[in-house]
C-alpha cells in the first residue's frame, strides 16, 4: 500500500496595501520594467510623484530660460582682429633645436659691462656675468607655416631661465614686418607631449576608481570646457555682458555637470537649487564689493592687452564673472555632498521629521565647510604666490600689500566665493531636510486603492 503525502499549501499572500513581505520590498505587487530589487541598490531612495513635480516645476523653467540664454547670446566664433605681435596676441609657428653651441657672450655681443664695472646691484651684476660669461648660440629650424624648413640663430644669456637643448621642440614668434633675419624667435618651449600624456593619466586613473561615474565626470569635463570655450569666451570678446554671459555658461555647466555624473533624481536636482541659489549670492555680493572697492579688472599685461584689443569689454564684470564660474566648481561638490548626506540620514532613520535631519546634516555640513574654505584660501595665495614674494621683497606692510588692486582682487575674490560656499551648506541642507521629510512615499491611502505610483513602484513606510 502506497502512502500519498498531500503538497505543501501555497505560501499566505499580503492584502493588497499591506508591508512589503520579501527581500524585494515590493509587497503582493509584482516589479515593472524589470526592476523586481530592493532600492538599496541605487544611490538614492526615489521620492514621491507629487514631489518630483514640485521639483520639476521649479527647475524646468530654469533649465528652459538657461537654454533660451544660450541660443540668444551665443556667438558663432571669436571675433576677428589685427594682430598686434604684443604678448600672447603673436602669430606662432612650430620649431625644433637642431644645434647649441657654446660662445662666449663677448663675442655675440649680448651685454656689454656696465660703464663703472660696479657690480653691487642685480643689473650691474647680470650685466657682468652677461659680458665675461657663456652663452648658448642655438640654431632653430622652423618646422610649421610657410616658412618650414628656415633656420634662424637665437642666443641664450647665462642667466637665463630657460634653456635649449638639441631635439628640443619649441614654439617661435612670427612677426612678418621685421626684416627677414629678424622675422622669428623662440617664444616658448613645446610641452604638448607631457600635458597631453599628464591629461591621460589623470582619465586613466578617474576611470579606474570611478568606474561609469568617473567616465560620465570626464563627459562632464569636456562639456564644460565646450561651453567655456565655444560660448563663454567668445560672447564676452563680441560685447555681451560679461556677467550675463557667465550666469547663463555657469547654469548650463552646472545643469550638465550635475545631471550626467548624479542622474536625473530629485537629490540631484536638490543640490542644483542650492548651487543656484549660492551662486545667485557670490552674484549679488561680487558685483556690490567690486564696485564699493572700485576694481577695474586691469591690472597685468594680459588683463590691459584685453582692454586695448576690446576696449568695448567691461573689465570689471570680467572679473565678476570669473569670480562666478571659478566658484561653481567647489560649490557642486558642496551641494551634492551635504543632499547626499541628508538623504542617507533619512534612509537610516526614516522617522526623522526635517528639524532633527537639519541638526545632523549641519554637523557634517561644519566640517566640510571648514575644509573647503581652507582649501579655495590656499589655492588662490598658491596661485598668487609670486606676487605675495615680490611684497614680502619689497617689505610693503600687511595693509599696503592688501590696498594693491592686484591683491584687492584676490581678497575679493577668495572672500565672496567662501561667503558662498559657507552659505550653500545650510542652504542645500535645509532644501534636502524639507524634501525628504515632505516625501511621504508612495504609499497606498486608507481605502485601499493604490496611489499613483512614482520612483518605478517602490511603496515605502514612514
């Protein structure tokens, strides 16, 4: 006799609205779209549809006046000009070192000595060593332009910074109203080869860590520099304001920037307003401090062959607007750090109401500030160090040295940008407090029907 051993009764089913009753988190509902996992699995919990529309109302008529910006201020090309063959405005061409010999700097006649042999000051002794020294006689064949194939003889004084060696490629200055022996000169020396092998290592290595994030932080990079280069530049030399021009780039850089390295979620567009509204403020208090301390802008060679060249560019607002775009850089990384954190707080502890999220989001929010303000402080006095060498030589006082425009500038600029780095932290911790303790979910309402379903059908418990 053989005994039959009933099956097993199939396993209870939730109601309908219930808790979630298995790993994926989903309750009786089955997954769409293929997404039958848990949320732990992305960066961030998806809020709920109301919310994102909040969201999208407030920043889709930003992202379309940013565009409307773009296509009303963009300029189709630099403008064109008479070269003046000053400074950076040259006609350059190619060149190679073919030969370096040694003579002496008598025979060339590069320096005679002074007339009294005094040698107690810089020049008198440069004058000396010039006169009694070695100089390099190099022989450069100009390798590009229509000229390829001259040589030409440059002499290179003892005490000069930079020397040439045989195989050395180097850039030459082109000037075609000279006389002919005189037409060209080494103006620099070629470092494409070690930039553009630095510039792969660094892709390399942002690749390596950071995997499909770090390749869309390199996406990121070359749009921004597109719109430095394609629009912001160009724009600013055709005449526009220089600060309407840097408002439109930086939110179209930051729209870009932030939106392919964070995805299209409402924690990124949470960091996108509190970036808006920080550089709104570097904004207003730029333009009133670089008024109220009368800077002009022009204050080097370069910045006064700008002015000569387009005398018709507001300087002033040139300098706004660099102040402008060389604080968004450090201000994404600001927003996107404290929302994140925010939002991992919540996930933690979904039962905290928007005080207590605020609380622990400023206490990280104080540490990052003082490390990012240490950080722009010191990469502008690095940037200006030379300058602050030649104070420290001259023995200028401490109120001297901060009165010089030259270093007014940096001053204003190193203090704007960290009003609004600090401001951006309390800023973008309150707007991703008040979002994710708004968010109630995607719940389903007391009569059992089931809400609209948002953050591709996750329902979460408050």
């Amino acid at each position: 006799m053989t005994s039959t051993t009933p099956p097993p009764p199939p396993p209870p089913q939730p109601p309908s609205g219930g808790p979630p009753s298995g790993p994926g988190g989903h309750g009786g509902e089955p997954p769409t779209g293929g997404h039958g996992h848990s949320h732990s699995h992305g960066p961030a919990a998806p809020v709920s549809q109301h919310l994102r529309k909040v969201i999208a109302a407030v920043l889709i008529p930003f992202a379309a006046a940013v565009v409307v910006g773009l296509l009303v201020l963009w300029p189709g090309g630099a403008p064109s000009h008479e070269r003046t063959g000053v400074g950076m405005d040259r006609q350059t061409e190619q060149g190679s070192v073919t030969k370096v010999d040694q003579v002496d700097c008598a025979d060339v006649n590069v320096s005679q000595p002074p007339p009294n042999g005094d040698t107690s000051t810089p020049e008198g002794r440069s004058a000396q060593e010039q006169a009694n020294g070695k100089c390099e006689k190099a022989t450069v064949e100009v390798t590009s332009g229509p000229h390829a194939g001259r040589t030409f003889t440059e002499i290179v004084q003892p005490d000069a910074s930079r020397k040439l060696h045989q195989g050395q490629g180097v850039v030459v200055a082109y000037a075609p109203d000279a006389p002919e022996e005189l037409q060209y000169s080494v103006t620099d020396v070629d470092r494409k080869f070690p930039l553009a092998l630095l510039a792969a290592i660094f892709a390399v290595a942002v690749v390596l860590v950071g995997r499909m994030r770090g390749l869309m932080a390199l996406v990121a990079l070359a749009a921004s520099f597109a719109l430095l280069t394609l629009f912001i530049l160009p724009a600013i030399l055709q005449g526009s304001n220089p600060l309407v021009v840097a408002v439109v780039g930086a939110s179209a850089i930051m729209l870009i920037a932030l939106y392919l390295c964070h995805g299209l979620t409402a924690r990124t567009s949470v960091a996108v307003l509190g970036t808006l509204v920080s550089l709104l403020l570097i904004g207003l208090l730029g333009s009133v401090f670089i008024g109220w301390a009368a800077l002009t802008g022009n204050t080097d060679d370069n910045t006064g062959l700008i002015h000569g060249l387009y005398p018709e560019i507001d300087m002033s607002g040139l300098l706004l607007a660099g102040v402008i775009i060389g604080s968004l850089g450090v201000l994404d990384d600001v927003t996107v750090t404290q929302t994140s954190a925010v939002w991992e707080l919540h996930q933690a502890d979904p039962t905290m109401g928007w005080r207590k999220l605020y609380r622990a989001g400023i206490r990280i929010g104080r540490d990052h500030i003082a490390s990012v303000v240490n950080t722009l402080v010191l990469a502008y006095a690095g940037a200006a160090l030379p300058l602050l060498l030649l104070f420290s030589i001259a023995q200028s006082s401490v109120g001297m040295v901060a009165n010089s425009e030259l270093v007014a500038e940096e001053i204003v600029r190193t203090l704007v940008g960290s009003i609004g780095l600090v401001a951006s932290v309390p800023v973008t911790t309150a707007l991703a407090a008040l979002v994710v303790s708004a968010d109630k979910g995607t719940g389903v309402p007391v009569g059992g029907a089931p809400a609209a379903r948002g953050g591709r059908g996750r329902r979460r418990k408050r």
